[in-house]
C-alpha cells in the first residue's frame, strides 16, 4: 500500500474503533452497574439498554450510506458522530433505566459505518482494498479487548458516567482525526452502480451476513450474564475483572496474529474461518457446563477471544472479496446493518433469557447458535486468492 492508503486505513479504523467503543466499553461492567439504577433489577430492560444501540443501527446504517453518495462521505460521518456524541452525554446523564435505553438509542442512531467503509473504498487502489477493510475489521476486534480489560478499571474511577462522557469526547475527537489525516474525496462513490438485490440474492454474502450477525448476537446476549458470572462463580468485584481480562486478552492476540497470517498468506482462509466458528461454539458450551471456578471462566475468555478476533478481521474481508466490484458499498452497508440487527437481538434476548431461565440458558442458546453457524458456513464458497496485479481485489 502506498503512504496514503496506510494513512488513510489507519485513520477509518481508529474512527470506526472509536464509533464501536460506545458499545464495548461498557459492556463489561453495565450489568453489574445497572443493580444499582432505578429499573435496573428487571434484566430485560438491562438487556434492552444494551441491545437498543444495535436497533437503532440497524435502521439508519443504510439511509446513512446512501445519504454519504449523495452528500459526501465526510458530512455524512461528521453528522453521525455529533448524535453518537449526544447519545453518549445522555447516557452518561440518565437517572434511570428509560433514560439509559433513550441515550443508548440516541447513540446508535450515529450509523457510520457504512459510510465510513465506504470511505475507505473510495481512497484505495482495488488491490489493497481488503487489506484496508481487514484493518478496520481487526479495529474492532481490538478495541472489543482492549474496552474489556480498560473498562473495569475505569469503571472502578469514574463510574458509568465518566464511562459515557469519555464516550462521547471521543467521538468529538474522531471529528477532529477525521478533517486532519483523512484526504477529501471529491465526488461521492459506489453503492448506488448496481441495485440492491445484487446484493441482497447473492448466496455467499447472506451467509457472511448471517455470520456477523450471529456473532454479534452471541457477544451481546455472552455479556449480559458474564459479568454476574465473574461475580458470583469467580467471587471477582466489577472494578477486579481486569484481571482475568489482561492476561486472556494479551493471550488470545499472540494466538491470533499467526492464525490471520495463515489464512491470508497461506490460503487457509475457509479451515481457519470455519475452526474460529466452531471454537466459538466450545467456548459457549464450556460456559454452559464447566464454568464454576474462575479458572474455568478465565480459559474460556481466553479461547472466545481468539475466536472473536479471527472473525472479526476476516468477516469484512470476506465481504469485500465476495461482493462485485460495483457493489462493495451496498454490500458493507447491509453487512453492517446486519451486524447492528445482531446486537440488538443479542442483548435483548440475552436479558429476557437470563429473567425467565437464567444464566446458563444463555449460554446453551448461544451453543446452538454457533452451530448453526458452522453448519451454514461449511456450505460457503471461499474466494480464491487472486494476483496482486491487474487491478483486482488482493
């Protein structure tokens, strides 16, 4: 890549990173914290709260995305920023459960993503797209890490409210990255050269689809329950998760990054895919069924971050390969919308299992999940590996 496709991946995936930090970071601590709002005893509302993001996502990811061909990608980011920055101040604010859920929604409606890939389609070369859209992949997967091991320990700080408002300053900032390192684009492109249901028919990419959101689904509905977990089988206090998180994270990172390679390099992309799904099962089925100690919770951390990494950097990768060449930003922004519509269900199916069945009902459901996964994914055509030059897709 030259100076400035590195630059400008490096730019959209701290941007995108930062978008996504509204979710993750409190993740780890918001089930624990929310015992002590008003509203917060029923867990259906604290499922809602988490997941009410992801609604609201899932709704304006593609008129955002289309709004950015029309306007220009950079307005349209910028704008969407400002509400997830307003919803982050909310949040931070809210006196109760309703006024949570309000913020949270507030947030999600800053629908970016598809605008800001697209962004970075706009301003690489064919042939490095996909490393350019694994960075941002891998963005997420970073920070998912980094937010589980930072979180306890700022919650431990500055409570759920300086929480939110570090949100929302950081979404300010992300403004500021935007106009300084990222070039302008001088005429809006992509989504609209081929029709939707392009995009919407093609077999491959609604199972990548079906993939993203079942994992989004399975993290959501994980971490409504993993918290409590921590806390009543492991004896660990919110502010102490950090350290069961550190290690695994640190852990699951130095596995990871040699698995990345061999998919990308060696062309073990389908064995390599396929065996981070069905890890993500074991890992749901281990906490279904050995998870009494905090040993066992902190081997099963470990094991759905390296799972969780993989996908998330190969997930959009995937996608970008896949799609026609004239319809790579419909097909990010339905790939996002069904990402967000994963969190929503995540969350709010996670809270309304664990009221009514309790904490392992999570887990088995999310077992079940994972496998149809696997089941789906096995029945995927893998894109080849194509030569670096002539202008195609690397």
């Amino acid at each position: 890549m030259s100076p400035q496709e590195r630059r400008v991946g490096a730019s959209l995936a701290s941007i995108f990173a930062l978008r996504m930090l509204g979710l993750f970071l409190i993740l780890p601590v918001f089930s624990v914290h929310a015992a002590t709002m008003p509203g917060g005893e029923n867990l259906m509302l604290v499922g809602l709260a988490l997941g009410a993001y992801g609604l609201t996502q899932a709704v304006f990811q593609i008129p955002f995305g289309m709004a950015s061909d029309r306007v220009g990608r950079k307005p349209v980011i910028i704008a969407g920023l400002l509400i997830f920055a307003l919803g982050s101040f909310i949040a931070a604010w809210a006196p109760d459960m309703h006024w949570m859920i309000a913020g949270r929604v507030l947030q999600g409606m800053g629908a970016i993503s598809a605008a800001v890939t697209a962004l970075a389609a706009d301003l690489t070369r064919e042939e490095h797209r996909t490393k350019v859209m694994a960075m941002i992949g891998s963005s997420i997967g970073l920070v998912f890490a980094l937010s589980l091991v930072g979180a306890p320990l700022l919650y431990g700080w500055v409570g759920m409210g300086g929480l939110f408002t570090l949100t929302g300053v950081l979404a300010l900032a992300a403004i500021v990255l935007l106009l300084k390192a990222v070039p302008a684009v001088a005429k809006p492109v992509g989504q609209q050269k081929l029709p939707l249901r392009t995009v919407l028919t093609n077999p491959d990419l609604l199972k990548l689809n079906l993939g993203i959101g079942t994992l989004h689904m399975i993290q959501m509905a994980m971490f409504v329950v993993l918290p409590h977990a921590l806390l009543s089988r492991g004896g660990l206090a919110a502010p102490e998760h950090w350290k069961v998180y550190l290690p695994a994270v640190l852990a699951s990172f130095a596995i990871m990054v040699p698995a990345i390679i061999a998919a990308e390099k060696k062309d073990k992309m389908r064995p390599i895919f396929l065996a981070a799904i069905a890890l993500t099962a074991c890992v749901q089925l281990g906490l279904f069924l050995f998870s009494a100690s905090l040993w066992a919770l902190g081997l099963w951390l470990l094991l759905f971050f390296v799972a969780f990494n993989i996908l998330e950097a190969t997930l959009p990768s995937l996608v970008s390969r896949t799609a026609p060449p004239a319809a790579k930003g419909a097909a990010l922004g339905v790939y996002n919308t069904t990402q967000a519509i994963g969190l929503f269900i995540g969350g709010a199916a996670g809270g309304t299992i664990a009221q009514h069945f309790g904490d392992n009902a999570v887990f088995s459901a999310c077992t079940v999940l994972a496998l149809i996964w696997l089941v789906v994914a096995g029945t995927m055509n893998f894109p080849q590996r194509r030569p670096a030059p002539a202008g195609q897709t690397a």
